[in-house]
C-alpha cells in the first residue's frame, strides 16, 4: 500500500473529480476505514467568507463527492464542519458556508455541522499542547477525515494538511493561541499535537485550484490540477511541499513532525503513487518564512543546534525574517488588522496601521484576516539576496 498518492484533477466537474478521488484513494487502501452505521467529520478548510473560486477554501464539489462515496460504502451520515476566523457561533459560520458553498454538499447528504459547543482536551502525550479548547462536534464522529487545500502561508509556508487541523481551535480562541506559541517552531509542535490528537483517518489535498503569493486568504488562486492523499497529514504535506518548491525544514509542522519521527527526512523515502515530478508546480509563488535565518544559519555553523547557532539566530531573526506590512495603496483604513493582533502590536495612525516591531511576534494574523489583502508579507532586501 502506498503511503501517499497524487493525482490528476483538471477540474471541478463532478465526474472527474469523484473519479479523481477514486484514484487517489485506491493506492492507499480506498475507504476500509468506513464501517456500517458509521459518523464520519469531514473537517474542511474554511478559513473565511470567501467564494470557492479564490482558492482559499475546500471546494464544495470534491466535499459532495467524497460525501457521496463515504455514504456508499456505508457511513450513515457525514458531517462537514470547521472554525473559521470568527466567532464561533450559529450565525457568522452560516455566512461561511453560504459564502464557500457549502450548501451544495447537502444535497451529496452532507449535514453542515451546527453543534458549537467548545471542549476541553487534557493531551499529557502532547509536546507543547498539554491542554487545549476545541470545538466539540468532532466528539460525536466516529473517523475524521482532513480535507485541506493547498497554500502559501506567510507564518507557517504551506497551508495543507498538517496545518488544516488547526480549525479545531474556536475561531477567537486562534489568536491566543498565536499569542501562546510565539514562535513558528513551537507553534508547529503545537499544530502536529492537535493532529495527533484528532488522528484524522484520511488526508485529503484539494489542489486543483489551490492559491499561492499573499495566502492563505488574500493570495492568488493557483490551477495546479491535483490531488494527494494519504493516511497521514504530515506525510501528505511532504509531498506537496516539493510539489510547490519547499523542502521539509522550510516547512515547520514538517520539522515538528519530522521531530516526532512521524516522517522521514525526505519524501524520497516515501512510497508515493503518482509521478511527483509531472505533478510539480515550478511557478508557485512562496511567501518566506523562517527558512531565510534556518540557511544563513547553517551556511555559518552547519546543521543541528549549538551555542553559537543559537545566540546567532536570535541576533538575525529580526533582521532577515518575512514580516507584516501595509501596502498604503490598499488599505482602507478599517483597523481590523488591529483588532485581531494578538500581540497588540498594531496601532491605527492617520487611518493607517503601524507596526510595533519589538512586540510583532509575526503569527500573520493581520495579513491572513485583512479584509482587503493589504497586508502583505515582506522579505528584508538582505534575506532575499541571501535566500539567492
Ligand atoms: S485590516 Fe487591512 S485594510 Fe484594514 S486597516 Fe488593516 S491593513 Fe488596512
Ligand atoms: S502585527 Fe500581525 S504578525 Fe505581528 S503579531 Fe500582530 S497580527 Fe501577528
């Protein structure tokens, strides 16, 4: 059995994607997972109010098809839900699913989730997240199934599957949740412990459409005509990685995962189905992350951590990271960005939000929810030259 699959998906027509997701599934062993009478959550991305078309969201034609095809192999219903930036409550995710489409999936036989009561999880197993809040539909699934997109994204690089399960966390409650694992690394540990705590069954990439630039909800929507599958969201994810151009420790819920040994170094190691160099997509517009002081870094002091590397990552963190930025040209002035800083490092000046460096602690949450894609990940002149 392979452990992951990539395949051809030219389109959003609903044959070729029910068959698309035939093939993909088949080399990891289809839906035995499925047993009669069973729950099955399908945890979607639905990250905002956006149209399926921008590619920011799971499209609700591949959600209807897997609907479809859970439901023949047994399971007695099929629950499509997520946490979106917001409040989490009965009327702002209604607006979402009108906005992603997800109307369309009931009549696959999907329910949309509405049960919005938020839990608590003691995880002693976890590596940072010993407890945590979530949302409490997934409680009453029998099997969870993660159904992502493909994307760029300013803190964590790639948006896929690993990074798809952190919908799990109340919409208000993500910001703190920034605020609690400052740093990208530790939020990536934080990330693979809610994946390892929800162990969903099955991993799905959409990426027929997925987005890069400015992502993952003010980027452009990117045709690739793909999508993976696997049993595992890291092992997926490292996969799609290469397919943009990233590497495991440009990636950090890859190095976390990798960390846990829940992947190999490379995806090399992987028995995947599919032809991963037909499936690449050389034109794939990445937005920088951490990588620019991981290589700086190592071109100094080599790989793995010491002394000098440490005090050295401090000092050049500043100075090389992607950071946030307004673009004047876009901005309307609406100090939402403001609002939803954890680190309460924006303030609104002459209708324009100012950036308080010392306290930025660069989640990108200002840049994902800005209304108006304004905000836009910014590369130091110095990281880009050495990144070359
Ligand atoms: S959220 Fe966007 S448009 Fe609104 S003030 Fe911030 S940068 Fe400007
Ligand atoms: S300014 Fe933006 S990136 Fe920095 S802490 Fe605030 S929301 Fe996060």
């Amino acid at each position: 059995m392979a452990q992951v699959s990539i395949v051809s998906c030219p389109s959003y027509d609903p044959a070729v994607c029910r068959q698309a997701l035939l093939d993909a599934l088949e080399p990891i062993g289809g839906l035995d997972f499925v047993r009669e009478g069973m729950k099955v959550g399908i945890k979607a991305n639905l990250v905002s109010f956006m149209k399926p078309e921008a590619g920011a969201t799971t499209h609700p034609v591949l959600l209807s098809e897997l609907t479809k095809l859970l439901k023949e192999r047994g399971a007695a219903s099929v629950v499509i839900g997520d946490s979106p930036g917001g409040l989490y409550a009965a009327a702002y995710v209604k607006n979402v699913y009108r906005a992603t489409g997800m109307h369309e999936t009931e009549a696959a036989g999907a329910v949309l989730n509405m049960d919005f009561t938020q839990k608590e999880a003691e995880n002693p197993a976890g590596a940072v997240a010993k407890r945590f809040t979530y949302t409490g539909w997934l409680d009453g699934c029998d099997a969870i199934v993660d159904f992502c997109k493909l994307k760029s994204h300013g803190m964590m690089a790639m948006s896929a599957a690993a990074k798809n399960m952190f919908g799990v966390i109340p919409g208000t409650m993500k910001p703190e949740y920034h605020y609690k694992y400052p740093n990208a690394a530790d939020f990536a540990r934080m990330i693979v412990d809610l994946d390892e705590y929800f162990k969903p069954v099955l991993s799905v990439v959409d990426g027929v459409v997925g987005m890069d630039g400015n992502g993952p909800t003010m980027g452009d929507a990117k045709p690739m005509g793909l999508l993976a599958a696997s049993r595992s969201p890291h092992m997926a994810d490292l996969v799609c990685a290469e397919l943009i151009g990233l590497g495991r420790r440009d990636v950090p819920t890859l190095e976390a995962a990798y960390e846990r040994k829940l992947i190999p170094a490379s995806w090399q190691e992987l028995d995947v189905a599919g032809d991963v160099d037909s499936f690449r997509v050389r034109d794939f517009n990445n937005i920088g992350t951490k990588n620019d002081v991981v290589f700086f870094g190592e071109m100094l002091f080599g790989e793995g951590i010491n002394p000098f590397k440490k005090a050295f990552g401090k000092i050049m963190q500043k100075a090389l990271s992607s950071r946030p930025g307004p673009n004047r040209d876009e901005c309307v002035g609406c100090a939402k960005c403001a609002e939803i800083c954890p680190a309460k490092a924006i303030t609104m000046r002459d209708k324009l939000p100012r950036i308080d460096r010392g306290k930025c602690i660069r989640c990108f949450c200002c840049q994902e929810f800005c209304p108006k894609g304004a905000m836009k990940v910014t590369r130091p002149v110095i990281a880009r030259i050495l990144n070359k």
